[in-house]
C-alpha cells in the first residue's frame, strides 16, 4: 500500500511552485510597477483558500480583489467548487477574476 509522498518529495514540490510563485509574483509586480498600480501580491495556502482571501481583504481593508481563475469546465467546478467562484459571492468588495495565459 502506498502511503503518498515521502516528506522529502513533499519538501522538492513545494520548493517547484514558491519558485513558479516568485516568478509570477516578479511579473506581476512589474506590470502594476509600469502602469502605476498601488496594490500587493499576496499568496495565501490553506485548506479554504476562498475563506483566507476574505479574511485577508477584510483584515487590510481591501477595496478591490483581483484574482485568476484555472478555468475549470463546469462539471468540475459544479462537483469540486472553485476558488474565485466563492471570493464572488462571499467578498465584500468588487472582485475582478481575470483568465491568464500559463506562464
């Protein structure tokens, strides 16, 4: 029986995805750098991301959240819910999903 990933595995895939993170997060930065754009990445890990988000804009007094969005088909994301789909309903604040190109 397989008992999932050993820890240093774990350690490896988690070391892959902050390195893919910083380089959005350099891009990103940049572009609002560029066009005069006063805000703030953030990365938020934990088991209700959509939660964290609201607590987060709630917490700073957010006025506007500006997320991605993987682009589930709809089946998927009816049975497994998605992340940008509750920040809609739930936020406070106007939120703006925007659909990327993989980086």
């Amino acid at each position: 029986m397989d008992g999932g990933p050993s820890p240093k595995h774990c350690q490896e895939l988690m070391a892959k995805e902050d390195s893919k993170v910083k380089e959005i997060e350099n891009k990103y930065r940049k572009l609002m750098a560029e066009n005069n754009i006063i805000g703030d990445f953030i990365v938020l890990r934990g088991k209700d991301a959509w939660h964290d988000i609201i607590q987060y804009q709630e917490k700073v007094n957010g006025i506007m959240i500006v997320m991605g969005t993987r682009g589930q088909n709809t089946l998927r994301r009816t049975f497994m819910g998605s992340v940008s789909d509750s920040v809609v309903h739930h936020a406070s604040c106007p939120v703006l999903v925007c659909c990327h190109p993989k980086i």
